[in-house]
C-alpha cells in the first residue's frame, strides 16, 4: 500500500511533522482569537470607563442642581425681604398680596423663557408702583438684578436637565454595547484557554 503511494508521488508525513502541522494550526488560531480578544477587551474597558465617568457626571449634576433650585429660591426670597422692608409700608394690603402672588408663580416650575416674561411683567408693574409711591430707583435695580439672577439659576437648571438626558441616553448606548459585547468575550476566552491547553499539550510531545 505504501508502495503504491509513493508510486503516486504522495509522501507520508513523519510523526514530528504531523505535530509540528498540529502545534502551527493551534499557534495560528491563538494569535487570531487573542487580537479579537484585545481588541474586544480594550472596547469593552473604554465603554466601562465612560459608563463610570457618567455616573459620576450625573451624580454632579444632581448636586448641582439642587444648589441651583435653593439659590433661586434665595434670590426670590430677597426680592420679598427688600420689598417688605422698602415699598410695603407704603402700599395697601391688596396691592401687596398681587405682588406676592405674582412673587409665587416665579418661583414655582416654570421655563426660563416663561420666567423671564413673568421677570419682565413684574417688573414693569413694580416700577409703576414705585413711581406712584414716590419710592427709589435703588430699589427697582436690586429687585430687577436679584430677579435676573434667579432666572439665570434656573437656566443653568434646564441647561443641567438636557444634558442629564443625553448622558442616559449615551449610558444606555454603552451599556447596551457592553451587554451585546460580553458574549463574545466570553466565548473568545474560553477558545484561548482551549488553544493554550491544547497547544501546551502538543509542544509536550515534540520532545
């Protein structure tokens, strides 16, 4: 038979050879499985470093945000404290509930472009008041700076609200390519471990 082979021009290989074919093949599919693998890992722990950078950026933010709201509600409630203190004295009890009425729907939830109709509204009504009363153009540029400031919190606010969403929704794009990603991670060690038994064993047996 093996005659008829070598007649043929058909050389049968050595037993070295055979494992030297075996070793090459397992060297072969580790080096594809592990650049897969870093590449995937080094995707993987990038996508992990910007999910954590987020959560601490939301975590900021929701500070922040909480340092805002009491700030416009300080700045609103120094515009009461100056006019209780320099215009009430001289205004009746019903022109001073419509002031403080108009002094709760600004501080209540609204947009900034709505405030700042509101802050203009205001304001227009409070220098009437003023110039009825006789009282100091000192005290319409304070109300009016303090106003501008609680506006300029609560822009800052929404500003901080937009950009939380957008970080949840590039969280959940990580997140999501994290999950899809672990798969296959998994499965490219396991393959690597196999390779490196297997090649390990096949090296042993060249000796």
């Amino acid at each position: 038979m093996s005659g008829n082979i070598e007649e043929a021009g058909v050389r049968m290989l050595t037993e070295g050879e055979l494992i030297s074919g075996v070793v090459e093949k397992h060297r072969r599919f580790l080096e594809e499985y592990r650049k897969e693998f870093e590449e995937l890992d080094s995707k993987m722990d990038q996508f992990e470093e910007e999910a954590k950078n987020a959560r601490i950026s939301r975590t900021r933010m929701a500070e922040r945000k909480e340092v805002l709201k009491e700030k416009r509600q300080q700045y609103y409630h120094q515009v009461e404290g100056l006019l209780e203190k320099e215009l009430f004295p001289e205004l009746d009890p019903i022109t001073i509930d419509k002031i403080m009425e108009d002094i709760k729907k600004l501080k209540g939830q609204i947009e900034p472009e709505e405030e700042q109709k509101l802050i203009d509204s205001f304001m227009e009504h409070l220098q009437e008041r003023t110039r009825e009363k006789g009282s100091g153009e000192n005290l319409i540029q304070q109300t009016g700076a303090r106003a501008e400031e609680a506006r300029n919190s609560n822009l800052e606010l929404k500003e901080i609200i937009e950009s939380e969403k957008q970080l949840e929704e590039d969280d959940g794009s990580k997140n999501s390519e994290i999950s899809k990603s672990k798969p296959q991670h998994k499965w490219l060690s396991s393959k690597i471990k196999s390779h490196e038994e297997a090649l390990s064993y096949w090296e042993k047996q060249k000796v």
